[in-house]
C-alpha cells in the first residue's frame, strides 16, 4: 500500500461517497491525523504482503490459475481450498464491534497472532491503494475503529471484496460486497470449536442455505 495515495484516496471518497460533500467544506485535521496513524500502525508494505500474507492466503483460497469453475459445484468449493468446512451468510459491513469481538475469540482458539485484510484487486483501481492490513489480534475494537476516515472506508464500503484469515491459516472469510443480489461472507474453518460455533450462531438468522 502506498500511504500517500490512500490517503488523498479514501479522504476523497469519505467525504464525497458517504456524505455527498467535497472534502475542502468539512475539512476535519483529526480525522487525517488518525487516518494516518491508522496506516502506518497497519498498512502492509510490499516486501511483507509478498513473504508473510500472501503465503498463509494461499492455504487457504485458491489463486486465480487454480480457480476450475464447475457449473455442478457450489460457488465457495471454487474459491476456498480443500480440507476447509464452511458456511455463507448475508453481511455487511465488514466489521463491527460485535462481530470484531467474535473473531478474535477464533483467533484465540486457532493461535492466530495477526488478522490479514487483503482487498481483491480488480482493473478499475489503483493497486496501490487496494487495502492490505495486518492487525495484531491483542488491538481492540476501540483501538482499530479510531482510525479517521480510513476505518470509516475500510469497514463500510461496498462495492469491494476482501479476503480476511488469521496468520495460522486455520480459518478465513470471504467477503462478497460487489454483488448484484446481496452482499454476503463465506466463513470457513479446519475444525469445529466454541468460537466458530458462537460465531455461526451470531448469524444465524442470516445463513444462506
């Protein structure tokens, strides 16, 4: 991620996309100043997407090389790798306080040290500003959603997808919010626990069967 161009990025989208006003009419020096903050406490730099995140991602989903699309198969089985259970259900944002929460107790269980953001890239954006953030599992809700601007995106913006997984590659969620139908996340895991039950249940109401 280049800091500079996110930053110049997403303050043009905060403040056009979500509240219909150019940036120079509320121009909030706190906001920046957290925003800023937020990106060099967890923006990933090239060097460490490539040799730490992308390795762990890659147990867990398939490449875009190894994606076999298969009419007779379920949509996930052609995204998530082998050897993964999983379940889908209508979300969005892609965090919040609760839900937040929940995926740390799944960190907890699965000897997770960081959480991984990673922001599918497509051909309309800069890859440079696509979002790729790793977060130590022992930072709060409180911690990262003080965040200016760039959390106000991050956890609340359609039309994007992510990829979310602890660095034990043991879980990981899929997250689908540029759907013509509805925005939904795939949660998939290597065993069953309490903190993966706890979390289905949280959406259970929302499950896609």
């Amino acid at each position: 991620m280049n800091i500079e161009k996110c930053l110049e990025n997403y303050c043009d989208a905060f403040y056009h996309e979500f509240w219909g006003i150019n940036q120079e009419i509320t121009d909030d020096e706190l906001l920046r100043l957290q925003a800023i903050d937020f990106l060099h406490q967890y923006a990933m730099n090239e060097l460490e997407y490539k040799e730490i995140c992308t390795p762990v991602m890659q147990k867990i989903f398939k490449s875009f090389g190894e994606i076999v699309f298969d009419v007779s198969a379920m949509p996930m089985a052609e995204i998530i790798k082998e050897g993964f259970e999983y379940f889908s259900y209508y979300s969005s944002p892609l965090f919040w306080k609760e839900s937040y929460e929940l995926i740390l107790q799944i960190c907890k269980e699965y000897g997770d040290k960081n959480i991984f953001i990673v922001e599918r890239e497509n051909c309309e954006k800069d890859p440079d500003v696509a979002f790729k953030i790793k977060i130590p599992v022992y930072k709060s809700w409180e911690d990262v959603s003080n965040g200016g601007y760039i959390t106000d995106v991050l956890f609340n913006r359609p039309n994007c997808n992510y990829y979310v997984f602890g660095d034990s590659g043991k879980w990981g969620k899929w997250c689908n919010y540029d759907n013509s139908l509805s925005d939904y996340e795939t949660f998939c895991y290597k065993y069953v626990s309490s903190p993966v039950l706890e979390y289905k249940a949280y959406f259970s109401e929302y499950l896609i069967k």
